[in-house]
C-alpha cells in the first residue's frame, strides 16, 4: 500500500506507575524519574474500580482547572490517505505550509493558510539509550501533528517534517506520517499501544540514515496540560534533621484535559524537566519541596525529624 514505510514491532517501553490515592501530593512539583523514556502509564490495574478511582481522584482534585467550554476533539480530526490536502508536496513547500522553518515540535500555535488558529491534535515524545557500537548517548524524538495534516517534529536534533493521515486507502483506521523530505523519505507507521496507558500510540523514529537506528516514541490525543502533581507511593515524607530528601522514587504526573474529559500520565524525561527546590533539613520542622514543570508548579510536604538515638 505505501512505499518506504517503516513496519515494526514495538517492545514495552512505558513503565508502568500506579496512583496511590493515599499518598499522592497535590501541586506543582520536580521529581526525579529514573527512566527517561515514556512513564506514562496511569494504572497498574485495568480494573473498572481503579479507574472510577483515578478519574474521581482527578476531577475531585482538578476538575475547577478544566476548560469546560474546549470544544476540540482530537481524534474526530480525519485525513485520508488518498486525496491529503499536502500529499506530494516538495520539502519547501511544507515549510511554507507550516509557517516556515521556525515551526518547531515545541510550537503550540500555529495559524493555517486561511489564517485560523490551528489545534494540535496528537504529541509523540520518547528517547533511546541502545549503547551502539559504545554510544550510550539518550535519543529523543518528539513529533507534533496539527490539525491542518501537517506534522513536525525532531529526531535526535535534527528536525523532520511532513503530512500525516488516519484513513488508508481501503477505508480501515490507521495512524500514518509521510515524510516530507526531498531526500532519504522514511515514512512511519503507528502501532496501537498495549495496555492501559496515558498513550495511545507507539511509533519508531528514524535517528541514523547510516545505521537505521530507531527511537521509540508514544503518542496521545492532545489536549492542554492544566496541572502536575506528584505521586510519593509509600514514601513517609519523613526525613531526618541534616540528611537528604530522596526523591528518586516519587513519580511526577501531569493532568490534561478539556471538555468532559481529564487525565493524566507520567511526565517524559521528568529527571531533566521537572525542576525540584529543596528546603534546608538543618532543622526539624513542616517543610515542602517545589517543583516547576512546563509553566505548572507543586509542592510537596515533607517532615524533618530529629534522628533516633
């Protein structure tokens, strides 16, 4: 059906992270993910109950941040493979049609050719370390497809371009990126993600022409990040007077929604993104700790005890 596409099969990435009702601090908060690659997954159970659970715990928490009144649905966005509005196009004209080369995967407006506010409508993000040949450097791809068909996106720096549609040519569903290239075309293919996930789709980005090596990266219908929060598991937020706050496992979370809907998924990269300030434990006391992440803020409350003797 289509030439030069990539066809793979995606091993399990995404770690999963479950929301411990109990122990969740609320606000804005850097923490310290191990892993760099995508933590999204918001359940460890598929259960009916962990779901109520979760959805109660975000519209009880976050629910006053939500835009009511967003009336965009992502996934009602439909191009199809056939007659694509930017389908066949050369690699300066999708620069111009995407608003020139300035247009990056980080871009979150955009305004298209009849000059209307563009939505983006799915958001890929995801990193390799594979040790190649002694290259244990990290890998990110991230990939930003906008309402208008057109997507751009990054892979290991170097910034990619092209169209993308969700109908082939038989009718059946399907999510599709074309490169827009004049050269070395290398077209991807979504895959479902598996499980229950903040993700929807798994895709693998091109980082070498020389070697064919890839960066797996997961996707999801987009919507705007209105808070974070920071789940601490069983940690006892209790630490002793002149030690260290450990916040290597505590797991930071960020809450989309729009409309009716609201969710939420590991941060990516939180090791690098999500920004902590650590009071003094100099002295006993109720502490908190701060953390920055995309614009959001939270805290988390902390006790500092005097040491046991």
């Amino acid at each position: 059906m289509l030439k030069n596409t990539i066809r793979y099969g995606i091993a399990g990435l995404i770690g999963a992270a479950a929301i411990i009702i109990g122990s969740v601090s609320v606000g804005v908060l850097k923490v310290n993910n191990a892993k760099a690659y995508p933590t999204g997954d918001t359940s460890a159970s598929s259960s009916d109950d962990t779901k109520e659970k979760e959805q109660a715990f975000l519209r009880e928490k976050f629910g006053d941040l939500i835009d009511k009144d967003y009336g965009f649905d992502p996934e009602a966005v439909k191009f199809s493979e056939d007659d694509h509005p930017y389908k066949g196009l050369k690699e300066a004209q999708y620069n111009t049609a995407l608003g020139g080369t300035n247009v990056t995967y980080s871009t979150k407006t955009r305004t298209g050719e009849d000059g209307s506010d563009l939505h983006i409508c799915y958001y890929f993000e995801g990193s390799t370390a594979e040790g190649w040949q002694g290259d244990y450097s990290l890998k990110k791809a991230f990939l930003t497809l906008w309402e208008d068909g057109l997507y751009v996106g990054s892979s290991n720096g170097a910034r990619i371009i092209g169209y993308w549609f969700n109908q082939a040519s038989d009718g059946s569903d399907c999510l599709m990126l074309m490169d827009g290239a004049d050269k070395n075309k290398t077209n991807m293919v979504c895959n479902r993600h598996k499980g229950e996930s903040f993700y929807q789709w798994d895709v693998d980005v091109l980082a070498s022409y020389n070697q064919g090596r890839m960066i797996k990266a997961s996707g999801f219908a987009y919507y705007p990040a209105v808070a974070m929060y920071i789940d601490t598991g069983d940690d006892p937020l209790k630490y002793n007077v002149g030690g260290t706050i450990d916040a290597s496992n505590w797991v930071a979370k960020q809450v989309r929604g729009g409309g009716e809907k609201i969710f939420a998924g590991g941060i990516f990269d939180a090791s690098n993104e999500v920004k902590y300030t650590f009071p003094s434990t100099a002295e006993a006391g109720e502490k908190e700790v701060t953390a920055k992440w995309n614009g959001l803020e939270t805290t988390v409350k902390v006790t500092i005890v005097e040491a046991a003797e």
